[in-house]
C-alpha cells in the first residue's frame, strides 16, 4: 500500500476482521486500515466520504454492544472486532483475510 494515502501513525494496533486478526495503522480511518491489509479496498468502488454506504460495517469494542458504521467515518480502535462487512468490502478482503492468522492465535 501507500502509506502516504494514511494519516500520520507511530504504531500498528491490533483488529479483529471476522475472527481473524490483523495489525493496521493507528490514528487512520478504517477503511484505510482495511487498505493497509488488502491493497484490493483501492480497488472498490468506494466513496470515501459516507454517501455510498458500500463499506458499511458492524462492529463490537470491548465491553460494548454491536454498532453498524461507515467505514470511511470512524477511525479503527485496538480491540475494535468487525463482525460483519458490506459485501464489497468483504469481496475486497477475501483474499488478504483467507491469509491473516485466527483471532485467538498467537505467533
């Protein structure tokens, strides 16, 4: 990916995308973090800016209660586990997902 498409970061953090685990950039929108795993997010037909509702998602954090949200209008938090995706993101992630290791594995 190229990193000058992302905020400025000093430090991965840690998600969970559909039980499975992946490190991404802090302070950075979360379809930009969805980026920094699957270069193929570039490739969606995404507006960036919440009028398609393409990247929508849902997610947890811990100790609260299931959220729907654009991707594109929430920055991705350490512990932020995405239980469902849009079908285009989860299309765009397929490939980068079948290979990130399990959420409960330690390497």
């Amino acid at each position: 990916m190229d990193t000058a498409l992302l905020d400025p970061f000093e430090k991965l953090i840690r998600i969970e995308i559909l039980g499975r685990r992946a490190d991404v950039p802090e302070n950075n929108i979360l379809l930009r973090q969805l980026q920094y795993v699957s270069d193929e997010i570039g490739m969606g037909r995404y507006c960036w800016n919440g009028e398609c509702r393409y990247c929508e998602v849902r997610y947890t954090l811990p100790g609260g209660a299931e959220q729907s949200v654009l991707a594109c209008l929430i920055r991705g938090t350490e512990g932020m586990k995405l239980t469902k995706l849009a079908p285009d993101v989860k299309y765009n992630l397929s490939e980068a997902l079948s290979a990130l290791p399990p959420a409960g594995e330690e390497t």
